[in-house]
C-alpha cells in the first residue's frame, strides 16, 4: 500500500475521503469539477512564475510520476550529487525506516508510533515541489535538503503544515539528518516556516491513525458538510448513503462537534432528537440551539414549514412588499476581486411584469461602468426595495462604492433599500430542508435552475473561459444562471410573504 501526501492531505480535511480514494469504486466518483481543474491549472502557473521570479536553477527527475520507483531513484540520484535544487523529486520509504526515524529529544525511538502492521506492506511517498540543498551532515556527505512547497492558498493551512512536516521527517528517514525547516510559499508569494517542533508529533499521530484505518479497511462514518463536501468527488454517493441513513449531518445545524454531543447523549436519529427531554440537551449543546435543533427536526419529521418559535407574528415587522420590486444577485471573480455581472430582476406586482437587467462586464476593466450603469438605473426607482440573498450584496455595495468614490448619501440610500432574504427566512421560518442555501430552498419551493451544471463556482469558470475564448454561449450561461438566482429569490420571497401572511392570519383567528 503506498501513502501518499496527497492522501494524508485528504485524511487532514476528511478521513472518509481517503479511504474512499483507496477502496471506493470508480463507478461511485464524480468526473473531477471544472472549478478544480482550473485551480489545478492556476497551481502550475503560480509554481512557474515563483521559480521564475526567484531565478530558481533546478533539475528533475525524468521518470513519470506513474512510474514512482525510478522517479524516487532518480530524485535520490540527484540528491547524492549534490544538486542545488530539485524540482518535482519523489522521495519513498518503508513504513520500518519511517518508525525508527521518529525519536524523541533523548534520540530514543518513540515505540507507541510502531504499528503492529507488516512493514513491506506499507510505503511512504512524498512529493515535495522543491528540495533546497543546504550545508549540514548527512549520508550523502557534508550537505542536506530542506523541502520547500509551493501552494496557491492565501493561508498556511493546518493541512498544508501537516504535509511540510510529513516531508521534512521523509528526508530526515533518508537522510539521517532532520531538516531545520520546512517551507512553504503562498499565493502572494511569502515565505512561510513551518514550527516542526509542534507539527511533528501532530503528524506522526495523524500519519499513525491513517495507516491504522487504510491497513485494517476501517471506513470512517459519512459526514457531510456543505463547506467540505461540494467540491468533492464523492458528494453524489456519500450524500446518497446519508440519505438513506437518516444521518443526523443533513439536519441543518448539525456541526461535527453537536453531532458528538449527541450522540454522547444517546441522540443518534431525528425521532431521538424530538422526544429527547430539553432541559438535558441544553446542559450539553445550550438551551437556544436546543430549541431550535428540536423545532428543526420537527419539521423534517412533519416535512412541513413552521414559523420559528423565537419569530413573534403580531409584533415583528413585515416583510416590504411593494408594487414594483428589485431582485439582486452578484457574479464575483474572486481570484481577480472583480464583480463581472450585476443582475437585477424587476418585478411588477401590479401589472405582473417580469424584466431581468443584467449589468455585465465583457472585460475586466468594466467593473466601475456596470457600477456606474447600476447605479442610475436603481437611482431611477428610488422607493423600490431591492431583495437579495444573504450578506454579499451589501457588502459588494459597500465595495464598490468606496472603490469608485459613490456619493455617501447614495450608498446609504442604496443600502437602507437592501433586504436579505436568507435572514428573512432563517429568524422567521423553519423548513424541511437539508440546508438554507438559496438553491436548496428554491429546490424545495419545485423551482429549479435551466443551466444543470450551474452554480456560482462554475461561473467563475465560465467567466475565465469567455476572457481567454470568447465564447459568447459561455456569457448567456451565466447570464441565465444569474437570473435564475434573482427568479429563485423573489419566488422564495413571494412563499415567505405569503405564508408569514396566512400564518398571521390564522394566529389571529
Ligand atoms: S463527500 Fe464529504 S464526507 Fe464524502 S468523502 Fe467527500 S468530503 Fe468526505
């Protein structure tokens, strides 16, 4: 069995997804999604421009990656030359010489990281993008190598300093001698050390559990988490053996840390959750997450919506209604911090009239001219409330008016028009959903988007691919994804209103 970085990579986010990397079907995983491609495509350019910038002189293995053996010769061949600097080198060790390289600061060998697993089984692979030549002792002579990564995130990830450690301790197996550091180079080009001190005896417990559950075929409990799991390969068929579990991840407010709460409990089914006494849950996970995990949970029982206790009908305010409304939605190009496609859906309650306006920059410098063109065109209708989903409309307002100098009584007229549908719906209503993302809340209403494949990572990709191509059916898909997400809050909004109405109603009788 090999263990590869990018596996113990994987165990670091999800446990279950590197079991399934190495023992799941292939019929069960998704093709790779174009947003990864186009990181994947972004990593390599980033790579390139860093040694290019830094006027790195390196050499490489020639062997391909698949034939892993030769390549980790070749990058050992190199490395007993003293080379000054190895680009793509693929180091591998057996899972003894790894367990007798992990001592303690007495030089003692720690003998709780020795597995009673059969060592020729097990092999240790590392993919460093860089081994940097460095004075020091080792078997090749009076040098050693320190590993060097360079990643595209923003942030030194607790994954990324998990695998920086996982390298430095691979030479230290191969070469007799721990590097001092290991090093990682961010998106904006910095240099990041890694504290092996602390990460070492984090990896080799981590390194440790993942040998355990891939040598003895443990699979890990499925968990879903929106955050985690959407651009995962495996989401259609973890997702799938969720549902037909009932598990408790799908319940909306369920975290991995209430999860154990509960079941610490004794709560491992929605049924369980229902009935369970309140005032013992609330010793465990507080008396307002009680209150509304329970509510939660009544509603997937009942598969009906309820008015969220906490929501009082006759005192709160009303959700604006008003004969011509504006629905708001925003496509980003977060790599470039630009806002490409401003929509905006009018609706005509009056003369029951439907109009999409999308506000769209064929170019990235056209942002400040969609801003300005918005802008007149809201301005013009100045009673009009203006409906969004969630936080990032306002705050691309905000944005881009301090970015293109917007008169402050025009933002704050702008912004005092804004109403947020997603918090509408989250303090007012409780609904049998899995999740209060837009798409799964419209999904629930029988609304569905006309573009399959559709979502705002795979706008991005659009968008990238009509600056480089310029196919235009790339800009009407997004177009219409676009205005199916304005479509999708006004119908959520027109169900809220209608509902919050009738309940009122029926409270009142
Ligand atoms: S879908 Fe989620 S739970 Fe399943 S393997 Fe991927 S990240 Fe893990």
């Amino acid at each position: 069995m090999l263990l590869t970085d990018e596996l113990l990579l994987n165990y670091k986010r999800c446990r279950r997804r590197t079991f399934l990397e190495v023992y799941g079907s292939h019929q069960d995983r998704e093709p790779t999604k174009e947003f990864l491609l186009k990181l994947k495509r972004e990593n390599k350019h980033h790579v390139a421009t860093v040694l290019k910038e830094r006027s790195l002189v390196y050499q490489q293995p020639e062997a391909s990656k698949k034939d892993w053996l030769l390549r980790s010769q070749q990058t050992l061949e190199l490395m007993s030359q003293g080379v000054e600097c190895i680009y793509r080198g693929r180091l591998h060790i057996k899972l003894s010489d790894w367990q007798s390289s992990l001592v303690d600061s007495e030089n003692s060998i720690i003998n709780e990281m020795i597995l009673p697993i059969a060592s020729e089984d097990v092999t240790l692979i590392a993919d460093p993008t860089l081994l940097i030549k460095q004075p020091g002792k080792s078997i090749f002579g009076d040098w050693t190598y320190l590993p060097l990564n360079i990643k595209l995130g923003r942030r030194p990830k607790p994954e990324y300093k998990l695998i920086a450690a996982y390298h430095a301790q691979i030479i230290a197996a191969i070469t007799g001698e721990l590097p001092d550091t290991s090093t990682l180079i961010l998106r904006q080009q910095n240099d990041y050390q890694i504290n092996l001190e602390y990460w070492l005896p984090r990896m080799y417990d981590i390194v440790n559990d993942c040998i355990e559950m891939l040598v003895h075929r443990q699979t890990p409990e499925v968990f879903i988490s929106r955050q985690r799991c959407s651009l995962c390969h495996w989401h259609s068929f973890c997702h799938e053996h969720a549902k037909s579990q009932k598990h408790l991840s799908l319940v909306p407010g369920i975290t991995p840390k209430r999860y154990e709460s509960l079941l610490s409990m004794g709560l491992d089914s929605l049924d369980a959750i229902a009935k369970a006494n309140p005032s013992q849950m609330a010793e465990k996970i507080g008396k307002e997450v009680t209150s509304q995990l329970q509510q939660q949970v009544r509603s997937l029982l009942l598969e009906t919506p309820l008015i969220r206790s906490s929501y009082n009908l006759q005192n709160n305010r009303h959700l604006p209604t008003h004969a011509i409304e504006f629905y708001f939605d925003i496509e980003a190009e977060p790599d470039r911090n630009l806002d490409y496609l401003l929509g905006i859906l009018a609706v005509d309650r009056v003369n029951n009239t439907e109009e999409f306006y999308p506000f769209l920059a064929e170019t990235v410098d056209q942002e400040a001219k969609i801003w300005q063109e918005f802008l007149e065109f809201v301005m013009a209708h100045p009673n009009v409330p203006i409906f969004h989903f969630s936080d990032y409309e306002v705050d691309t307002i905000k944005r881009l008016a301090a970015l293109y100098n917007t008169p402050y009584r025009e933002t704050k007229a702008l912004l005092n028009r804004c109403v947020d549908i997603h918090h509408w719906v989250t303090t007012t209503v409780v609904l049998p959903v899995e999740s209060y993302s837009l798409k799964s809340l419209a999904n629930w209403l029988g609304f569905s988007w006309r573009e399959a494949k559709a979502g705002g990572d795979q706008c991005v990709c659009w968008y990238d691919d009509w600056l480089r191509s310029q196919d235009s059916s790339l800009l009407d898909a997004i177009l219409s994804y676009n205005e199916d997400d304005c479509y999708a809050t006004y119908y959520l909004k027109y169900w809220l209103e209608n509902f919050l109405a009738e309940s009122q109603k029926y409270q009142v009788l």
